[in-house]
C-alpha cells in the first residue's frame, strides 16, 4: 500500500471519529436539555405543594380530663359548654323585675328574711341574728338533667362569720340534691349531696371539701357555675374549673341559689346574672 493509500484510509478513520464524537456530542447534549427540562417542570409543580404544607399550622391538640375519682384541683383553663340562644331557658339580671324570685318578707319560726329587687340586684336579708339555711327556686324552670347554671352573688354585712356561705343547689329532686357553694370570708368551697333521712338532713361531702381556693374573693361579687353533664358535675368559681365530681346518685332536678348564715349577725346576700341552659 501506497503512503498516499495509507493516509487517505487514516483520514477516513479520523472523519468517522469525528463523525461518532459529534454525534455522541449532541445525543450528550440532547438528554441533558431533556434532563434540565424535565427537571424545571417538576420543581414547578411540587413547590407550591411544598411551601403550602410548610405554611399549614398545627391543630391544637385538645386536652381530655381523664379521672373516675372526684377531685379538687386549682386551675387557669375551663372548660366550657356551647353557649348558644338555643339553649339558654332562663336568663335574669334583674334589670325587669324579680323573674319568678320570690318577693315580700318571709316570717319563718324565729327568722324573719325580706327578698326585694333593688338598683337591678336580688337582696336576700336576714333580719334577725337567727341562723338558718334557705334555698330559692325560681318559678318556671324545669327538671333538667344535663344543663350549665351560673350566678353571680355576693354578701354584705357587719361582722360576717367564716361559716356564712351561699352556693347553687342543682338535681333538686324531693329528699335530696348536690350542693356547691363557697365561704367568701375564708375563700373555702363546698361540695356535697344532701339527702333528708327519717326526717334529718344528711350531707355527705366530696373529697376537697372545706379546702381553699385562691380564685374566691373575700369581698364583692364572685360567681358559681355548674355544669352537669350525666354523672359528671364541674364547679367553677370565677371562671375556674374547681373540681369534677363524677357522680350518679341523682339523674335530674329542679336548680335554684341556697344560703346558710351561721353567725347570729344580720347578713344580706345579693345576686345577679342567674343562668340556665340545657344541654343535649
């Protein structure tokens, strides 16, 4: 073979490599235009998804009070029923009238009470320095079984005892009912079901009762509210949750304010914003 034949057939192979380098060249450079491509789509169409999940705020999780025994706990969260115009059955803050409360004086043994309606305040007035324990039911309410009551009340006085208390008896039902109440003076709460054996009261009280509670105030208004729901009964004083009684001695009753007065000094209690919704 010629030198002349022996290049033209190296030139050849040269031009074939070149040819198959640039053809791998642009099938190079054609999947990585694809690649790129492909890849700008997809970062398109996921990042949107992606910021919108890292926008998303968290569900609170709810707190479920979890105990089968009664207890007595101070605390700053409440919990709270729905409070709609549908089921609220009884509302009165005195500014028409007494409400179904009883008016008039009231001659009972040696104890003699005067109940009146004045500057859109219920007044409940001991007269005399006997001691005694009285409960009012407004007329017109029904026997609830699940249901949110509230008052607000508070008592005036010279010389009030640490005994003088008042509270909200609710499940009223003949011969017995729960009551709770407070002592403002010494800021105690109580917590009990009464029932009326062989002719004499018998008061059975709940673990924590007697204790104090920081939320009760020793002067001015403070208010009560109970919220019965099957055999569970939550107390709150002020709007907070005191303690759950978990109880089913009782199914239903009537509701209404009771006051006791043990030191023999002329003592008056005073209430507003008297509330009642029924529950499911």
């Amino acid at each position: 073979m010629s030198k002349n034949d022996k290049n033209s057939k190296v030139s050849k192979i040269s031009d074939e490599n070149k040819k198959e380098q640039f053809d791998s060249n642009v099938k190079s450079a054609i999947i990585g235009a694809v690649a790129l491509i492909a890849t700008t789509l997809i970062s398109a169409l996921v990042a949107p998804v992606v910021l919108q999940k890292m926008n998303v705020t968290p569900s609170a999780t709810p707190q479920v009070l979890n105990t089968h025994t009664p207890i007595a706990i101070e605390a700053t969260s409440t919990l709270q029923t729905t409070s709609t115009p549908e089921n609220l059955i009884y509302a009165n803050d005195f500014s028409n009238g007494n409400g179904g409360f009883p008016i008039g004086d009231t001659v009972d043994e040696s104890r003699t009470m005067k109940q009146s309606v004045i500057d859109e305040e219920y007044r409940w007035e001991n007269l005399n320095y006997g001691t005694f324990l009285s409960k009012l039911i407004p007329d017109g309410l029904p026997i609830l079984s699940n249901f949110e009551v509230s008052v607000d009340a508070k008592i005036e006085g010279d010389n009030i005892g640490e005994n003088v208390s008042f509270g909200l008896m609710v499940r009223n039902n003949k011969d017995k009912y729960y009551y709770f109440g407070i002592r403002p003076t010494s800021t105690v709460y109580l917590m009990a079901v009464v029932e009326t054996i062989d002719g004499k009261q018998e008061w059975t009280h709940f673990d924590g009762d007697g204790k104090t509670f920081s939320a009760i105030k020793q002067e001015g208004f403070n208010n009560i509210k109970i919220i019965a729901n099957n055999e569970r009964l939550s107390f709150y004083v002020n709007n907070q949750l005191l303690a759950d009684i978990f109880d089913d001695k009782i199914k239903s009753g009537s509701i209404g304010v009771m006051i006791y007065s043990y030191k023999d000094v002329p003592t008056t209690f005073i209430i507003d914003n008297f509330q009642v919704r029924q529950l499911p």
